[in-house]
C-alpha cells in the first residue's frame, strides 16, 4: 500500500497541515508531562494517551529508530516544596514515590515508554545558560533576586494563544510585584528561602520558575528547533506562549516547533472535574478502587473511553462511556479468540503490544492508517474496526492504537481469581483431592476447570499435596 500522508492541526496557524519533518531520519516530538507531587488525574491520562497514538502512528511512518519522544517530568515546583515541606520529606524522596506510580498508571494505560523522560532538577544548567542568553540579548532581566522575562520586547508574543497584551492581562492570573518593569513580565528564576530547595545561580540561590524548565528540557533533548509540541489546551496559555517567547528568544530562531497540538478539555459526568464537587478521580482510583462507578477498571477500558472522543474535541467522562468501551473490548476479545463473550475461554493474540506485527496489506489495517493519518481521527478509526472481520487485522489494527485485547483477558482472569477467597480456593482443592483419592476423575476434571476459568492453576506435587497460583 502507499504510505498516507500525515496530516495534523496546528495550533499555531489553526490550520490542518501536511506533517513535513525538519528531517524525517530524525523526527522530534515533546509533550508537556506531569506535575510530579500527587497521582495524576484523568484528565492528565488523555494527553499521555493521544500523544502515545501519535508517537506509534509516527514510528509506523518513520521507523521506531528516527522517531524522539520526549515527555518531562516536573520535580520542582511551589506544590511539590509545599507538599514536601508538609510530609516532612525531601522533594526528591516525594518526586521519586509520586512519579513511581505515575510510571505504573501509564503503562497500564497501554503508553509505550517515551524516548527519553527528563527530569526538571537535573537540567539546572540548562535554565541558567537560556536566562543568561535572554539577559545578553536585552529580552530578559534581574531584578530582586528575580529574574524576569521583558514580554513587551517580543513583538509578536501572543501568536500562538492569538490574543492581544490587554486580553491576556484579563484572562491571567498576574502577580503583581514592585520589581517588574511590566505587568505581564513573567519570572525566569527566583529566590528560595532557608527552608526551601534552592540551586546557585549568577543571581543568588534560587529555582527556576515553571515554563523555563520546558524550554531547557527540550533544547537539551531535541535542539533549538524541532517537530512538534504537544499538551492540553489549558497550557496554550500562558505555558506554551511563553515556552516559544523564551526558546525563540534565546536562541534568535522565528519558531520553538513547526506544530503544536493541543488536546481538549474533560469534564465528568456533564461537570468540570473538582475536588469541590467530589468527582476529581485519578488514573490511580480508576485502576484500583471503586470510586467511580462501583468498580475498578481495566487500562484497556480506560485507553479506548478515551479514543472514542476526537482529541481536539471535549470529551464527557462518564461510567456509561467506559461500559461501552469494556463492551466493545470484549467483542473484539471474542472475534479475535482472546476472550469469549461470557468471559471466558483465554487464547493467544496477534502481532506485538506496541502494533509493531503491522505491516499493511490487510483492507482494514490500511483504512485504520488512513483515518489515524487523518488528524488522529481516532473515533473514524473505531468505526471502522468495528466493521472488520478478519482476525489478524482486527489485531494488528487495535494493537496500532495501544489497545490489547490479551491484556484486557488477563485482567478479567485475575479479577475472577479475586472473587475467590482463599479459603473457597483451598477447600475446592481438598474437594478435588478427594475426588481423585475415590477415582472419580470427571469430578476432579470439572473442579480444576471451575478454578482455571477463574484464573486459578493447579499444580499437583510429587507428595499429594496441590499449591495454586493466579494465571496471568
């Protein structure tokens, strides 16, 4: 088959665009990553889900080995010194427990590991040599132990929000300070007290301030310009503009990346997600509590609810969503002979986890290419897997999105297992042993069946005794 051409919307010209790589032996993509001082929220998951599509639908086109996927980790920041300060820790020792279980959240997600994952605090040297290169050049100044970025000596600051000084004065949270020359002057570096993590810098010991961090990751990982800059839409604003404000100005380049795409809002069950309304929820919850909807969920579920939404669209969280994505996931689980359609029944799949078993000539893999190729058109996709009655490009297909319907099995095994207490286990077991001591083997053949259809395997030692584990 030909290759489709990739065509993405670009926040910056708010046009679809024809993708064209600066050089497509090295394609390079950063994504805004998490916050790491609490569990990543849901609304957190879509970026690192639509971006993870992105990054498997760019290594189909590329090749795995021309393809950069750079997503940060932010371990310094006045939440996380807050929280630390609050539980008595270091910040490194409350990073290094939060990003752990973010880490165990994604992957059940179904994202591949990003190329690299920079962390905030070990690119220090890179915030200090970009201030140092926007002081030189007249775009940035100390004042106060602060450092602050001059907004007004950037003429075109705003092209990617497209808003005006005076309407980004309205809309932001300005911090009013007698050290800045202008309003919206935002800081680069500031002081740390006694009590509060702290680095030397040519203005004293002091932390960087959230948006030079992205631009000092990016440039250390992918260069002064690359591909595409990825996040939620909440971030074009003030994050992103002032990421390119300071890239652009640093390094005296017109663009920081050639395509910015941005993701859009979620709200829970028709209402914006707070901790006021008691319907906040993390990836964390989702997975291993039943906090939403009576019940834990499978990162499969979670992967496709999130699919089924265009990602530039606003996507509804709700429990009737996630019981339309597990049905539509068991239904390809029976077509596939991963999973039967009462749940039981286990096989084996097709192709890899990460879709790499793709290699075109099938009807509906290809259409499934054209649709993702389209934009991510995600939910055209969906449809059209819907439609296919071949196995393995029912498979191969699902497999391209991250989607893993042996996965998926597994987990419906193990949560049967959960329903068994041990006790119910171990006197199944003695029943069985009984039946076998009387030759009653068909009795014996039924208990080890009802056990493995629960994910339970028997193992028969050489002493008569039996030991069990959950299949996985």
């Amino acid at each position: 088959m030909s290759t489709p051409a990739l065509k993405i919307y670009n926040t910056l010209t708010r046009t679809k665009e024809e993708f064209r790589p600066i050089d497509p032996a090295h394609v390079r993509m950063y994504v805004c990553g998490p916050t790491v001082y609490d569990y990543a929220h849901i609304g957190n998951a879509r970026p690192l889900i639509v971006f993870d599509v992105l990054f498997r639908l760019l290594r189909h086109l590329y090749g795995a080995e021309h393809v950069a996927y750079v997503r940060n980790i932010t371990d310094v920041d006045d939440k996380i010194n807050a929280r630390a300060f609050e539980r008595g820790i270091s910040i490194r020792e409350l990073t290094d427990e939060t990003n752990k279980v973010f880490q165990q959240d994604v992957k059940a997600l179904g994202c591949l590991e990003p190329t690299v994952q920079p962390r905030a605090t070990e690119h220090i040297a890179q915030m200090v040599a970009i201030i140092e290169r926007l002081i030189a050049s007249g775009h940035a100044y100390a004042a106060d132990g602060h450092v602050l970025f001059d907004v007004p000596s950037m003429p075109n600051y705003g092209r990617l929000s497209r808003r005006s000084l005076d309407e980004m004065m309205a809309g932001a949270r300005v911090d009013v300070a007698p050290y800045k020359r202008g309003d919206m002057d935002f800081v680069l570096w500031k002081p740390s007290k006694e009590n509060e993590p702290g680095w030397d810098s040519p203005w004293g010991r002091g932390r960087p301030g959230w948006h030079i961090e992205c631009s000092a990751m990016s440039w250390a990982h992918l260069g002064e310009t690359f591909d595409i800059h990825g996040g939620g839409i909440d971030l074009v604003f003030p994050h992103h503009e002032n990421e390119i404000a300071q890239s652009c100005c640093a390094f005296g380049r017109d663009v920081m990346a050639n395509y910015w795409m941005h993701n859009g809002f979620l709200q829970v069950e028709g209402e914006k997600m707070s901790k006021s309304l008691g319907n906040f929820v993390t990836i964390h919850e989702l997975l291993h509590t039943d906090k939403f909807g009576g019940r834990k969920w499978p990162g499969e579920v979670l992967r496709l609810a999130m699919l089924r939404t265009h990602y530039r669209q606003p996507i509804d969280w709700t429990v009737k969503a996630l019981e339309e994505a597990e049905l539509s996931l068991r239904k390809w689980g029976a077509e596939i002979g991963a999973v039967e359609l009462d749940g039981e029944g286990f096989g084996s799949g097709f192709g890899s986890p990460d879709g790499s078993g793709y290699g075109g000539g099938f009807t509906g893999v290809d259409t499934v290419m054209d649709a993702l190729a389209d934009d991510l058109n995600t939910p055209l996709a969906l449809t059209i897997l819907h439609a296919v009655e071949n196995k393995r490009e029912l498979d191969v297909s699902l497999k391209l999105l991250g989607i893993d319907v042996q996965s998926y099995a597994d987990w419906v095994q193990i949560e049967k297992s959960r329903s068994f207490d041990e006790g119910a286990i171990d006197m199944l077991i003695r029943a069985r042993l009984a039946a076998r001591a009387s030759k009653n083997w068909a009795e014996s053949d039924r208990i080890r069946d009802e056990l493995a259809a629960a994910g339970i395997a028997l193992k028969d030692n050489k002493d008569g005794t039996t030991t069990w584990e959950v299949k996985r």
